[in-house]
C-alpha cells in the first residue's frame, strides 16, 4: 500500500482485476489461495474474523493418514492423507514433526466380525479392535504410506514390553501397536504464512481479515470492513470456502443449500508433568468406553486429550461443555488408572465445528471426511458460479485445493503454472534438514544478526527460516526485552508479529500468531504489555487498550475455561480478570 492509502482504498483499487474471490479463510481457503496465485490467477481472499479462527484453530493438531478411515473402506481417502502427511513433513518441516502413535490392545482376536460389517456399510462403529485386526490395519497403512516415505513402519510388541516401555499403561493390555503420524505444533500460523505466500506468488491479489459480505447483487459482491470502509467486487468465480458457515454463506449469495451437517470436536489441555514424563513424546491413541477414538500426547509440554464427536450445528456458539469434559478425564482415568486426572488440572479447552457433508449416520465417527466440491451454476441473477468446499480434513488441504484450483482454472481457460506437491510452506523454505544444517544456520544467521546462537535457535524452531526476517527486525529495533512472564518471547518479536501478520486485535496475536494462550503461559502482565506494544505500532487509544484486554480476558474465561492470573505487574489488568 502507498503511505496514506487504506486497505479499503488498496482493495478497491484492484476491484476490476480480481477473477476469484475466496469467501472463508480457514486452511481449505487458504490453501487454495496459494494455489491459485501460483498459477497466476488474481485473488482475493476474506474472513468475517481473523484468518485462521474457526474451524481450523479447533483441530487435534494432528497431521495423520486417518488409520481409522480404513474400517468404513475409504481408501482412497487413507491413500491420499498419507501422501499429504509425507509432503507437509517435507513442506512445512518448521511446524510438523513425526509422532509415535500408541495403540493399546485389549484382546487378540475380538473385533473382526464388527469390523467387516462397518467395512460392507453397518452404521455402529466396529468395538474393541483386536491385535490381529490392528496388525492387518498397520500393515495396510504402512502399503499407502510408502510413497515419499519419511517414517519407520509399525511395530506390535506384548503385554510385559509395552508396560515396560509405558508403565502407566493399564495392566488389562495384551499388547501395543506403534506407527508414525505426525503433529502441527502451529497451525493457525501456517494458514497466515499460506496466505502470505500467496501475495507474495501473486500482487495482483489480496487478503482481508474482519471484513463481512454485506450484499451481492447482480454479480456484484460488497465488502464492508470492521471499523472502516466498504468497497464491490465483481468476481468471475466465487469459491465459499466457509467451513461449518457454508450454508449461511450460500444463502446470503442467494444459492440457498444444505450441504453441511457437522460435528463437535472438543479438548482439554492439561499441566500433568507425570504423564507428559511417561508418553516421553508418543501419542496414545485408544478406544473409550464407548467406542469413540480418543488420543493424548505432549503438545507444547502440555497433555492435550481429545477429542469428542457429536452432532451440532452451530458455530457460533461451539465451547467445550462440562460433559465433554467429563468424558475426556474419564476416558484417560481408564486407560491410565494409576494417574490422578481432574478440572482443576486443565489450563485450556476448544472445541470447534468439523465441516462434514450433510448425513443420516446413526454414529458421527462414521460421517466421511473425504471432501467434495459441488458447484452452483450460474443464473439469470447470479452470473458466477459457486464452488462449495465440503468436508476434508487439515491433512488433505493441499490435495484437496490442487483439485479445486485445477477445475477453477479449467473454468477461467487457465493451465496449471505450477505445481504446489513440493512447494514449501513460509518457514519452511530454506528451512535446516539437519543437524549439520542448522548449525550452519544458526552460525550464519548470528554473524548477520548479532544474537546469539540460542535464541536464534529458539526463533528457528519457531517461526522456520523466517526468523532471519524477525532477527533483523531486532536488529533494527535494537530491542531484546522480553515479555515480563513468558520471557521466551521478545517484545521486537510482538512488534514483527504486529506489523507484518495482518494482526488486527490483542486475540490475533496470544490466540493464533503466538502459542502464549493455549500453552498456559499468558499472564495478566504479558498481556498488559502485549496491548501496549501493540497500540503503539496500530495507534491505538488508552480506551482501545483496555477494551482489547478485556476481550481477551472474556474469551479465554468463557469459551477456554483458562483464568489468568493477577501479579504485581498489572494490578489493573488483574482486577479485569477477577471479574471475568
């Protein structure tokens, strides 16, 4: 933008060149943006919230191949997350990481019957899977996880080496099963760092956060942001990429559908060092009570359990309810009896609306997450089509916006520029492989940067190869302070996060570029000067401030069950959090 130009003014001035707009920023969206602005094609992407809010911040921040799509025959679907999960290892090597994952086994032959039948279409989910059920399922996983391999195959051990290995396992056990999937350790970051690859593929395009469709007619689409002004587009395509508000979104575009039937995922995270200590980085993976698949594993030094899965509709509204909760610590109580679990133990809880296709399943776990693009054909009032993306998973969101941007391109008389299976993701280009790598990273980035070595190493880790922009920007502020409580974070890190990651309220950066909120670690005083750094790069009022504060407080206490807490440091800000 020009020095004195708004968003709304730089927006509106690219209005007669914008061929397809993006409606839903969430991974599926953000994905596609990419995509679509390497084959050169204008864009231009928008949010009713921030980037990255809904659906797509409430995952179990997992990267798997989905070994349970196996029973309900979706190999296909197996075949595709597996491939996916190998190339976001390769891809995105800043954020995504090999998991062991832990398959207790309660029997060695129960199950196979349940099994078939889920396989030829019954609608009850299959019940205590056996060891040769879960040996025959490995095996096969392994088959479609070996293209662009990158992990060890499975292994199945007995009842004395598994709790050998795991004590606080159950003694009710036969066996273990162990394969390797994969976690995200940032995932709303990775969509800001997909939509930012995608301008920077493509200035013809653009990207708003807090922006709300307030009409579309004749063709015409108008836009109006929070706080600002209101500008039109008249797009060739429109893609509603909305998630769990697809429905609403179509109404309003006048293609009324009902393609949406979604279920609620809810987690817990909780402080419980002893058990974070005996999963020693591995993920358990199991059957509750009542056949639902659940998981725990470390996740930021937390133990993060999830995830439940009923019906539910409304978006807007999601939270993790008090049963849920109920659910999650007994499920764990079960498995791991000779731990202590309780409320008093979670620092952090979300839950969030999974975008699955409209169905009459009887069991939710048994609703497909395979994803699907139907289109709504131009009419006499509507002269763009509409392309809905339905379904997937954060997984398959590279394959799944290949798909769609093949047939967007295939409508505008495109060809396909440029493929995005080995493009890297943000920090994740000229990102360090190895151990050798890194080191001469890290040696290379402190001779041009003046800081030292481990907390260059810590900004690696972080943030991939785009801490070399952040310890510049340090170099240029000339500022190491630190936040007064996580002082693992700077503030020339805030101020980077502020000025270049479409950051437009306090949430933005504690609840989606930074992990301060879900890890626990956000504090009243660490909020406080959050605020004040950024007010001073957003020019923001001393009200706007406290009202930016107080927000934050609301939504962590309401909808994330997490209280800060007050110290000296902000008395002021502490009396807020006593009220919430």
């Amino acid at each position: 933008m020009k020095p004195d130009e708004t968003r709304e003014d730089a927006l509106a001035g690219k209005a007669g060149d914008i061929e397809v707009v993006i409606l839903g920023a969430g991974i599926n969206g953000a994905g596609l943006f990419r995509d679509l602005c390497a084959q050169g094609i204008n864009c231009f992407i928008v949010d009713k919230a921030d980037f990255g809010s809904g659906t797509s911040a409430a995952p179990s921040r997992l990267i798997h191949g989905g070994l349970k799509y196996l029973e309900t025959g979706e190999f296909g679907l197996v075949a595709q997350s597996t491939l996916e999960r190998n190339l976001l290892l390769k891809n995105a090597p800043h954020y995504v990481s090999p998991l062991p994952t832990v398959i207790p086994i309660f029997s060695w032959g129960k199950g196979m019957w349940a099994a078939l039948r889920t396989l030829l279409g019954s609608t009850s989910a299959p019940r205590s899977r056996g060891a040769i059920l879960i040996k025959i399922g490995l095996m096969i996983y392994d088959f479609y996880g070996s293209r662009h391999r990158v992990m060890p195959r499975h292994r199945l051990v007995g009842r004395s080496k598994a709790l050998r290995d795991m004590p606080a396992l159950t003694g009710s056990i036969v066996a273990t099963g162990t394969y390797y999937d994969a976690k995200i350790s940032h995932p709303e970051r990775l969509v800001v760092e997909l939509i930012a690859d995608g301008l920077e593929a493509n200035a013809g395009s653009s990207a708003a956060n807090y922006t709300s469709l307030i009409s579309a007619s004749n063709g015409v689409l108008t836009f109006k942001r929070d706080n600002g002004g209101a500008f039109s587009l008249r797009p060739k395509l429109v893609v509603n990429a909305a998630g769990p508000w697809i429905d609403h979104v179509n109404d309003s575009l006048g293609a009324p559908s009902k393609m949406i039937g979604g279920t609620k995922g809810s987690h817990i995270l909780l402080k419980h060092d002893a058990l974070v200590q005996n999963l020693a980085g591995r993920m358990l993976y199991f059957e509750a009570d009542d056949g639902r698949i659940c998981l725990v594993y470390d996740y930021l030094g937390k133990a993060l359990v999830g995830s439940t899965d009923l019906p539910a509709d409304n978006p807007d509204t999601v939270r993790c309810e008090p049963e849920e909760i109920d659910y999650l610590l007994e499920s764990v109580r079960t498995l791991l009896p000779g731990m202590s679990f309780g409320r008093d133990q979670i620092v952090y809880a979300y839950s969030g609306i999974r975008p699955l296709p409209s169905s009459d399943a009887s069991v939710p776990g048994l609703i497909s997450r395979d994803h699907s693009a139907p289109v709504a054909e131009p009419d006499p009032s509507r002269p763009f089509p509409i392309i809905s993306l339905i379904g997937g998973k954060w997984t398959t969101f590279r394959g799944f916006a290949e798909e769609v941007a093949d047939t967007v391109l295939d409508r505008l008389g495109s060809k396909r520029k440029a493929s995005t299976q080995s493009m890297p993701i943000g920090g994740g280009k000229g990102f360090p492989m190895d151990a050798a790598a890194r080191a001469t990273w890290l040696a290379d980035a402190a001779s041009a940067s003046g800081i030292d070595v481990a907390r260059l190493d810590q900004l690696l880790s972080r943030y991939g190869a785009s801490a070399s922009l952040i310890a510049r920007h340090r170099s240029a502020s000339g500022n190491e302070d630190r936040l007064p409580d996580s002082n693992d974070y700077s503030l020339f890190e805030i101020d980077y996060i502020i000025r270049n990651e479409f950051v437009e309220h306090l949430a933005d950066i504690v609840m989606r570029r930074t992990t301060l909120a879900i890890s626990g670690s956000l504090t009243t005083s660490d909020l406080q000067q959050i605020a004040s750094v950024a007010g001073q790069a957003l020019g923001w009022s001393p009200q706007r401030m406290d009202e930016e504060i107080d927000a934050v407080v609301a939504q962590l206490s309401g909808s994330n069950l997490m209280r800060l807490q007050p110290d000296r440091h902000a008395r002021g800000v502490g009396d807020r959090a006593k009220q919430a």
